[in-house]
C-alpha cells in the first residue's frame, strides 16, 4: 500500500490534472442528482444528460414525480436501460421524499438507503456533492478501476471494500473530489482495456506501470 506522501502526491497531481473535480450528471436541484445517478447505473453520463431536461420538463417538481404514470416515465427513460425498474424506482422514491421527508433529500447515509433504487454509491455522491460531507468516497467503476492499479487498494473489486480502503487514507476534505477525478482520468487516459500509461503523469506512483515495465 502507498505511503503518505504517495497519497498526498497522488491528489494534488490530479487536482492540478482536473481543477473542477466535478460530477458529470447535469443537475439544478439535490433530488434531480439523486434520479440521474438511478438512471446512469449501466449507462453512461452522457446518455443520462442527454435525457434528463425533456423528464425533468415533462415532470419539473418532484411532487410531479411522486403522481407521475410509471409507464410514462419509461418513455422518457427508455434509452438508458432497465428502463422499467428504473422508473419504478423513480416514482417510489419521489413519493417516499414527498410523503415522509417533506421533500428534502436526506443527509444520512441511512435514511438515503432507505429510498428506492438507492445504494451506498448514490448516497455517497448525494452526501459528497450535495451536503459536501467530508470523507466521501464513491467507489464507481473507474475509482475501483484505477485506484487499484494504483495500489492505493488491494485491487478488489468490490465497491464496499474500495470505500472501506480508500477512507482512511484520503484526505477527508479531498476525497469526494478524488472520485470526480477519478471518472475524468478514467475517461481520459487509464482506460480499462488499454490505458494509455505514456501519456499519464500518475506513472511515477503507479503499481500498474511498473508491473507493465518488468
């Protein structure tokens, strides 16, 4: 596992790499964030931007939501995938916003899994982005990817173990940002079939290029 000074390295690279260290779903409101990242579960950001504005147009207050017809919802969210148990999800948890939180979005990692469709993921991304908790790490596909790679965990790939690993050694006041950047350097340049290690500045840490050089 990485030292200290590996870890703090690690960061600020990153923050000089990606500045914003923002999340990628498009949203105005905290209940919006929390239905986008439903829906971006096999799919990607891109997609879920794409469709958002025409629901949140069709459907613009999440008491409007909590009424809304499940099949007329699909429509509008079909071309993400598992479009079905997405809308169920979507419908119930409005409700369940509506009806037991007068309308606010939780700020507990608790009463956050309470909600349909919502798992330790979302709810880290909700306290992250939206209460700005500190010591946040949402364990997405390229976090799990690449902090792996890394060696800042023991490459499981496991969300809850990734999460359990990367906590203590972050800093709390970095480490939702970290995912963010994490996503952009996935996406940029440690692709997960052929990562383009020449051009990534994180070499110098990298458990991963090392192992690519013996």
């Amino acid at each position: 596992m990485k030292s200290h000074e590996d870890v703090v390295a690690i960061v600020e690279e990153l923050k000089r790499l990606y500045p914003d260290g923002l999340c990628s779903l498009q949203y105005p409101k905290p209940y919006e964030l929390l239905f986008s990242v439903r829906l971006a579960a096999q799919c990607t950001d891109e997609r879920v931007n794409m469709v958002t504005p025409a629901l949140f147009a069709r459907f613009p207050t999440l008491e409007s939501l909590a009424e809304a017809d499940v099949t007329e919802v699909e429509e509008y969210i079909r071309s993400t995938g598992f479009f079905r148990a997405k809308a169920r999800d979507i419908v119930a948890a409005a409700r369940m916003l509506v009806d037991e939180y007068g309308g606010k979005v939780p700020d507990t990692m608790e009463e956050l899994l309470r909600l349909p469709g919502v798992g330790r993921k979302t709810a880290n991304l909700i306290l992250g982005d939206v209460y700005h908790t500190p010591g946040v790490v949402v364990a997405d596909t390229h976090c799990i990817r690449i902090t792996g790679r890394l060696g800042l965990t023991d490459g499981t790939k496991d969300p809850g173990k990734v999460e359990e690993q990367l906590r203590p050694i972050l800093p709390p006041e970095e480490s939702n940002d970290f995912c963010h950047r994490m996503v952009l350097h996935g996406r940029a340049v440690c692709m997960a079939r052929k990562p383009d290690c020449p051009s990534c500045t994180l070499r110098p840490w990298c458990d991963f290029f090392v192992r690519s050089q013996g």
